[in-house]
C-alpha cells in the first residue's frame, strides 16, 4: 500500500459522463446503423446466403466476447473481493448490461440465418454419408427449436448476472450499505459456475456447430481465453479514452494501468497456450472427425497468398509473439500511449481470429476480395450499436461505485517494485 494516501475530491473527476455520454450514444448509435446497414448490403450482393450470414456471425460473436469478457471480469473481481480493481469495475458492468442489446441482435441470426448457416439443420448434399450419420446421432441436440431454446436461455442467464451486479452496485451508489458488497461476494461464487456452463454452451452452439461432425473439449476455454483477453484490451483502451475526455484523471492511475495490462499479458499467453493445446492434441490423434476442421484452414502455401494458412501464420505471430513480447515488460504497462497501442492491437487481431473461426467452410477460396469487407463493416457497425447502447447505460450514472467501501484502498492502490 502507498506511504502517502491519495485525496480526491470526486466531484472534481467528473465521475458523470453528462454531455460526452449523451453525444457518444447519439454518434455511435446513428454512425453504427449506418455501418451495419452498409456491411449488410455488401454480404448481400455476394448473393449467398451463407456467407451474408457467415459475416453477421463475425460481427455478433465479435462484440458477444466483449461482453462475455466483462461479465466474467465483474464476477472474478468479487469472487476474488479485489481491491484494486473497484475504480474500473463500474466500466465492466456498463459493458455487462449489453447483453439486452444481444439478444435483440441474437433473434434474426437464430430465427432466419441459422438454417443458411448450420448444416445439420437440413443435412443432406453435399455432406457425405457418413456425415449425415454423424448428424443423426447428434439430432436431440443439433435441432433448430431446441438450438434456438438455448440461445435465448444462455441470454436470459447472462442477463439476469449482469443485472444484479450492476444494479446492486449502482444501489450501493445511493445507501453505500458494505453489506451490499458481501452479497454479491456470496453470489460470485455460483456464478462462476454458471458462467462457465452456459458460455462454453453457446461456444458449442453458435460457433463448433458450423462444423456438426467435429469436436473439441478445449474449445469453450479458448472462447473464454479470447473474451477475456479482448475485455482487458477494451477496459484499457476506455479507461484511457474517458482519461482524454477530462473524466477520472486522477481516479485511474498508472497503477491500475499496470494491471490492466498484466491481465492483457497474461490472457495473452493464455490465448496461446490453449489454442496450442488444442491443435497439438488433434494433431497427435490423428481422427479424422477432428482433424478435418484444421484441414481447410491449413491448405498448402502453395495456394497463394489468399489461403487461410497465411492468417492461421499470422495469427501466431499477431495474437500471441508479438503482443507477448511487446508487453512483457514493466515500461509498456506504465507508458499510456504505449498500453494503448497493445489494446488496439489485441482488439483488431481478436476480430481476426474470429473470422479464422468461422469464415473457412463458407469462403474455402481463400480470406481476400469481399470475404473481409462486409464482415468487417457490420462488425464496426454492431460495434457502433454496442458503444451507443453502453453510453445509454450510463446516462446519470458515475462511471465508479463512488460508495463502494473498498474504493479508497483502490485510489490508494500501489503495485509492488520489484
């Protein structure tokens, strides 16, 4: 702990977003319409309903990983009762409450895209038959009503976690009662569980399922692994956006920088460790039911420079060596211009390894033309919606749990010096 407590007058912080959220939910909101409706109108022209589809997925599993991200962040800070993170907490629950939005966004891709998307709704050509006998087999599950029963569970579940943090917290805003702060450290614990549950689910669901005959146990870690490592990349990226804007300059210190980007680091790694573990064990089996999924992403080089085995490359050296090695050190945590590049860069080669994850069965030509372009735009787009209904939620709210009987210890947090 700092020698020297910190005094802040939080008045003076601005802890009310006032005029900058009211213009950041018009722009974002009138900026991302149009974008989504620019991107959606390109996917259409490709005249296939797959890819249109395919692109929309990017865009919504993209901004659901963000919100996933903020969800579980919420929960892990008080299922750990962390400290320091009190002053960045209330920027995660804002984030957590666009589940509403979601699921808005969820209904069109389960009720008309998931037929177009999901071959075991309709099996048949050009499967094999021992593909279609695969699908069979897996038909209680890999069904349209009980697929679409399950998304809107998944959603009702985040909803309600997400509500009751956020709610509980703003209600301690107004009482400042600390046993507030104990409760939801008792409903913590549960819903870790729940969290894990339901995410690793819809990961099955919404993403595994594009490919019904093939299977992977570690693949709900590697979707938590990229919500979380994409979460820490955003919280950073607006802390310091909000820091710009004259709000909570001396709220979030270097200090809590340093941790952000800690987690950015270590979620990093984690990313890369699982996503290698999961190919080396498919690797060393050997089956065909799970190696096939690798196949079409790992066509030789010779196919040029549109195959996907160039972004499988990329993506090792993008989202994992150089990140790793750009903030492995103390400086790059500390320096804000610095920590602001590294969460860009983890934000962009996120969207990237979504689109590894489920453009290949729709564009086997290759990642370059239009294959990018509409995904790209309704991906901004529902970005656009997913910032304007954030600002939204904190219209008249501090952007801090200014009555959170832990929040002076984090002003005062300090990371020890080695």
């Amino acid at each position: 702990m700092s020698q020297h407590p910190v005094r802040i007058h939080l008045d003076e912080e601005r802890p009310l977003l006032g005029g900058l959220g009211k213009s950041l939910s018009m722009a974002s909101f009138g900026l991302g319409a149009l974008l989504l409706v620019v991107g959606a109108a390109l996917g259409l022209m490709q005249h296939d309903p797959q890819r249109f589809w395919a692109g929309y997925l990017v865009a919504f599993i993209y901004c659901l990983t963000l919100t996933l991200g903020a969800l579980i962040f919420v929960i892990i800070q008080h299922v750990t009762r962390a400290s320091w993170s009190v002053v960045v907490r209330r920027i995660a629950e804002i984030y957590s409450n666009n589940f509403i939005l979601l699921l808005v966004l969820a209904l069109p891709l389960i009720f008309f895209g998931a037929s177009s998307l999901y071959g075991w709704v309709h099996p048949g050509a050009p499967m094999s038959a021992e593909e279609i006998h695969l699908i069979s087999k897996k038909a209680v599950w890999l069904n349209l009503p009980f697929f679409i029963g399950r998304i809107i569970f998944y959603f009702a579940i985040w909803i309600v976690l997400a509500r009751y943090f956020f709610t509980r917290s703003l209600a301690q805003d107004k009482d400042g009662n600390p046993e507030t702060t104990v409760r939801m450290w008792v409903t913590s614990g549960p819903s870790v569980l729940i969290f894990a549950l339901t995410s690793t689910f819809a990961a099955f669901d919404l993403i595994m399922s594009l490919t019904p005959t093939w299977y992977s146990t570690m693949f709900g870690v590697y979707f938590f692994a990229g919500s979380m490592l994409s979460f820490m990349a955003m919280l950073g990226a607006t802390c310091l956006f909000l820091q710009g804007r004259g709000h909570l300059v001396n709220i979030i210190t270097n200090e809590h920088y340093h941790d952000i980007g800690k987690l950015t680091f270590a979620f990093t790694f984690f990313w890369g460790y699982i996503a290698f573990s999961q190919f080396m064990l498919i690797w060393y089996g050997n089956i065909p039911e799970e190696t096939n999924w690798f196949k079409i992403r790992q066509m030789p080089f010779g196919n040029g420079p549109e195959s996907w085995v160039w972004i499988e490359t990329a993506l090792l050296f993008g989202h994992f060596f150089i990140p790793f090695l750009g903030l492995i050190g103390r400086w790059a945590k500390r320096r804000r211009a610095v920590l602001a590049f590294w969460c860009l860069w983890v934000l962009v080669w996120h969207w990237i390894d979504i689109c590894y994850l489920i453009l290949p069965p729709f564009h086997p030509e290759g990642w370059l033309g239009l294959t990018l372009a509409a995904p790209l735009l309704m991906t901004l787009g529902m970005l656009g919606l997913w910032f304007g209904f954030a600002a939204l939620s904190a219209q008249g709210k501090p952007v801090i749990p200014v009555r959170d009987p832990r929040l002076i210890e984090s002003l005062e947090f300090d990371n020890i010096k080695a």
